[in-house]
C-alpha cells in the first residue's frame, strides 16, 4: 500500500518531537533542516493530519501528532524486537545504543568502556549523553542509563553492575582554618559544597552511620550541578562535600583531601537500567555485562554470552 508511512520517517518524527526542533534533529541526524521538514510534511500528508505546530524558533506537537508519537514509538519498538528475534546473530551486538549517565562518572568511567566496547564490535554505533538530571528514559529513547544512586521507576528494569558509596572530605587547610565536626549535626555549622545530582534533594545529606540512617540540612556559599567542579573546589579549600569513593579516593590517597565522620557513609551503587522491552537485545545486555566487568576488575574485561 502507498498511503503508510516510512519507518523512517515515523523514526525521523519521533526525534523532531523529542529535540522540538527541526535544526536539532537535523544535527543529530546528519542531514539539513529542509530535508527533515520536507520528509515530516509527507508523513503529513500520508496520514492526513497536521502533527506538529511551527513557529520560527521551535515546534511542538499537536493532539493527533502526540497519538502519532505514542503509537510511533510501539511499532518502531516492535520492529526492533522482530529484528533481534529473526537475527542469526543474537549473540553481537549491533545498531545504535543510546546510553546516558552523570557527567563526572560517565567523562571517567563509562566513556573509556565504550570506547573499548566499540573497538570490539564495530557493528555496534554507540551515542553516549552526560546528563546531571533526572531522565525519562523511554521518554527520550534512550538504551540504557548507567545511574549512580536508587532506582526508583518501577516500570524499568535495574541491575546492579558495581558497588559504590558517597563519604565526607575536606582539605587539610579548611579543617585547619574551621574545625573537624566530630558529630554529623555539626555539618550544619559548616561551609557544604552542595551538588544537585540527579534526582538527589539539593542540600539534604541522608548518611548512614552507628546509629542508622541520619539526615542534616547542610548548606555553604558554593553549589553546583557537576561533581567535577565541586570536587576542584574542595581541593582549593572551601568546604566538605559529600562525593562518590570512585571521584576522590585518589585525592584522599594524596592526602590532598582529608575524610571527614569515617564512620558515615551514603549508599550510591552503581545499577545499569533499561526498559523491560530490551532485557532480551544483544547490545544492552551485552554493554551491561562489559560495563560489570570494566568497574569490577578496573580492567579490560572479556565478554562472553
């Protein structure tokens, strides 16, 4: 039949009304905007019915083009999984993987896995996003999200791929020039480098310590919303901050910083998480089992189905 639309064309849609640009689709697609527009106004036509609204700096999706956009994301699922189904290949990893995770973690962590990961099997097309924000992740069609900290979408599927903790350091010279807090509450009366990550509450420190888990309220006169610079900021002396083992074991191995309340920590595993419609792909479950490996052994690792 003439009158149904291209899968590409439904995949081309489906980028529009996440990036609710045609220029920004037209980046990430490698094309020109013309051609993108061009190719939404004949799936117009095809289905006979105007999917998005258009103004000189962003479009954005009408009612029948959001009822468009849901069953669009079925069938392309749908198609994805018959491919992987039928595939004399189950085993290797192949197509795009669209992964996101935190900024810091994924520059020093996943970034170097995927580079291996991709010398490995060159069929595999990889797009990595460093996101300090809460991510939808069918939403936004991404594979999968290496996340540090709780996974609380019941929808998603989360497996544990390294264990990890969050402890409190400082610099030698700010404890020199303000004190040592010797009780979790005293962190109040103290300059805090507060990071908002993710989803975590900005400025609420739940640790667990002797007497289970504690809250306090810390605040100081630095924030940000990236780890890396909060942890430059510890280094150069203005406050205790609250960062992943994996981020400053090196600086508290060098003595440049200094760990605060030892006997308090806050669980932050590290879990890889997808949706339920790829438990069975070959590149995410692959990926998940390399990246396992690769923050395990600190190594490059083998993966075997």
């Amino acid at each position: 039949m003439n009158n149904l639309p291209l899968l590409d064309d439904l995949r081309l849609f489906c980028i529009v009304v996440h990036k609710c640009s045609f220029i920004a689709s037209a980046t990430e697609l490698g094309t020109s905007p013309a051609f993108v527009s061009k190719r939404i106004a004949l799936l117009e036509r095809t289905l006979q019915v105007r999917l998005l609204h258009r103004t000189t700096r962003r479009v954005s999706v009408t009612e029948d083009g959001e009822t468009v956009y849901q069953w669009a994301q079925r069938i392309l699922e749908d198609v994805g999984q018959m491919t992987e189904a039928v595939s004399t290949a189950k085993t290797t990893p192949r197509g795009l993987l669209r992964i996101c995770t935190s900024s810091g973690f994924g520059r020093n962590r996943v970034a170097p896995a995927m580079s291996e990961l991709a010398l490995r099997y060159p069929s595999l097309k990889i797009q990595l996003e460093l996101l300090d924000r809460s991510v939808d992740l069918i939403g936004e069609g991404f594979d999968l999200d290496i996340r540090i900290g709780a996974v609380r979408e019941p929808n998603l599927i989360a497996r544990r791929i390294a264990a990890n903790s969050r402890i409190l350091c400082a610099a030698p010279a700010y404890l020199a020039a303000h004190g040592t807090p010797v009780a979790l509450a005293d962190l109040a009366q103290h300059r805090c480098i507060v990071i908002r990550e993710r989803d975590e509450a900005f400025g609420l420190w739940r640790l667990t310590g002797p007497q289970g888990i504690e809250t306090v309220k810390v605040g100081g006169y630095l924030s940000a919303n990236n780890g890396e610079i909060v942890h430059r900021w510890a280094l150069d002396g203005h406050g205790i901050i609250l960062r992943s083992i994996w981020d400053v074991g090196p600086s508290i191995e060098t003595g440049d910083l200094v760990r605060v309340l030892p006997a308090y920590r806050q669980e932050a595993e590290v879990w890889a998480v997808y949706p339920s419609r790829l438990s069975s792909s070959a590149k995410v479950r692959i990926c998940v089992r390399f990246l396992e490996q690769w923050l395990n052994d600190g190594s490059s690792p083998s993966v075997a189905d």
